[in-house]
C-alpha cells in the first residue's frame, strides 16, 4: 500500500511544513484530513487540494486540547472510513535564551510541542493497536538532535518527542502491533515559524538566518511522502533535513 488511497490526519496543516505535505500527499492520491486553528486558512487549504482533484476536509483543532485531537481522528474515519497515518507536524518557536524568563512560553511550547504530539498519540493509539499497522510521523527539529543557544525549551520539547517517537517504534515491535514511527529534523526550512518569536533580539537573528540559508517546505512534504510510500514492513525512522547551505 503505497501514499495512494492512505488517510491521514496532519495537525498544523494551516501553513508552512504541514500545508504543503497536505497538497503533495493528496496530489498522489491520499485522502487528508487537516487540522490547525485558522479556519480560514485550512479551508484555503482544502479548496486547493480540491481544485487540484484531490481528496480533503479540515476541522478547527488546538492540539492542546485532547478531545479536539480526537473529533479529528474520529473526521478521518467518518469521512474516509480509516486511519493510516497521523503526521503530528503542529509547533511553534519562541526561542529565547533562559535568562530571559520568557516562562509564559515555555509552557505554551511544551503544550503544543510535546503535549499535543501526546494528544496525537492517545487519539490514535487504540485505533491502530486495533488494526496491528499505522503510522505516527512527528515534526521533530534539528534542535531536537542537538543543542542551540536560545532554544533551550524548544529544544527540549524537540528532544523529547524523538524519544517519543523512538522508544514507541521499539514498543510496537516488541508487542507485535507493527505501528512505525518516524522522527523529522529539519533544519531552516521557509514558513511562518519564526512569526512566534516575540524575543527581538532572537528574531532579528533567525530573520538574518533564514533569509541566508532556508529552504522551502517542499523539502519535508518530499521526505514525508518517501516514508509513507515504504512497504509495511519497512520502518524508515529518522531524516534530517539541512539546506546545503546549512553547516
Ligand atoms: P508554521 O508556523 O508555518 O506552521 C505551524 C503550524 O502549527 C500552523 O499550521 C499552526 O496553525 C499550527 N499550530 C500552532 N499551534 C497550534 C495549536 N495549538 N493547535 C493546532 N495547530 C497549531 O511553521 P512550520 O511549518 O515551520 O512548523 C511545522 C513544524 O515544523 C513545527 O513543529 C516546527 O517546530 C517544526 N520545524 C520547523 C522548522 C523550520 O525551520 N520551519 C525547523 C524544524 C522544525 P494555526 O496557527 O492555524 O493553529
């Protein structure tokens, strides 16, 4: 089984990373179900894929919140009559250094950053333990692979849903319920991102960086289509991705 006919439920689909995996995914012939907290933008998004001939709906998610997590699962197979793959790609980034305080943040970056990769986990967890197959992708970071001055929090939140993602792999295996993970760490890839750094200082710079070395989202939405499109039994697990002017 291959991306065709797959359905799969992406959060932060509204732009960036997870709106372009959407139009890539439903170009070949996946049915998406979209989630993210602008209305407006998501039915943009839908129509898109639509006018393009392909396959989608959206529903207004916060993945802080788990029961929305779970009417999205809950769209998917009202809508399609399945769950494949759920591609926990919300985030947000506003770096920092520590010493800043910037406490108020941090909370918010562990509740969408790690607690709604988990609301995405519990939702679909029963579904495909179920079924023995499913597969959970989640929009690590390089900084969830190695650390940077002023994503102290960020980083953390990056590094623990890698592990999320790692030891679920090996669980799946050991019980036998054939769900494959798979961790991405981009590295500066062109999105809205960086419209959540408020520090003005840690903005000025990552603006200055990006505009020298990022890439587009294209990039990921290739990766992701790659590691769907594997054999059932085959679990690719890890991808970074740098722009090639990226050291
Ligand atoms: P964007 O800001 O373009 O996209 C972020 C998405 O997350 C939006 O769709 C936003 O939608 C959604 N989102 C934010 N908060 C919530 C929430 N509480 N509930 C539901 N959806 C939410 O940036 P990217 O595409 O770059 O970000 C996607 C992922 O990629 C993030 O996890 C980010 O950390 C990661 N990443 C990005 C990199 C980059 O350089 N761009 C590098 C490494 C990782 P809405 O506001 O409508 O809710």
């Amino acid at each position: 089984m291959t991306v065709k006919d797959k359905v799969i439920v992406i959060t932060g689909a509204s732009s960036g990373i997870g709106e372009t995996t959407a139009k890539l995914l439903a170009k070949h012939g996946a049915k998406v179900v979209l989630g993210a907290r602008r209305a407006t933008r998501l039915q943009a998004v839908v129509d898109d894929i639509q006018a393009d001939g392909g396959q989608a709906v959206y529903q207004v998610t916060d993945v802080t919140k788990p029961a929305e997590v779970q009417q999205l699962v809950q769209l998917a197979q009202d809508k399609f009559g399945g769950l494949d793959v759920i591609f926990n790609n919300a985030g947000i980034m506003p770096t920092s250094p520590i010493s800043a305080l910037h406490t108020d943040e941090w909370n918010q970056m562990i509740d969408i950053n790690l607690k709604g990769v988990l609301n995405g986990v519990a939702a679909v967890m029963p579904i495909f333990t179920a079924q023995k197959h499913g597969q959970i992708i989640t929009t690590s970071s390089v900084a969830g692979i190695k650390s940077f001055a002023g994503a102290g929090v960020y980083g953390a939140t990056k590094f623990a849903v890698r592990n999320l993602m790692e030891v679920i792999r090996m669980e799946s295996a050991q019980e036998g319920t054939n769900i494959r993970t798979v961790s991405l760490y981009p590295a500066a890839i062109n999105t809205e991102l960086l419209h959540t750094i408020t520090d003005k200082t840690a903005k000025r710079d990552m603006d200055a960086f990006y505009q020298q070395v990022g890439i587009e989202p294209s990039a990921v939405a290739n990766v992701v289509n790659f590691a769907i499109d594997q054999p059932e039994d085959v679990n690719v697990n890890e991808f970074t991705i740098y722009p090639t002017k990226q050291a």
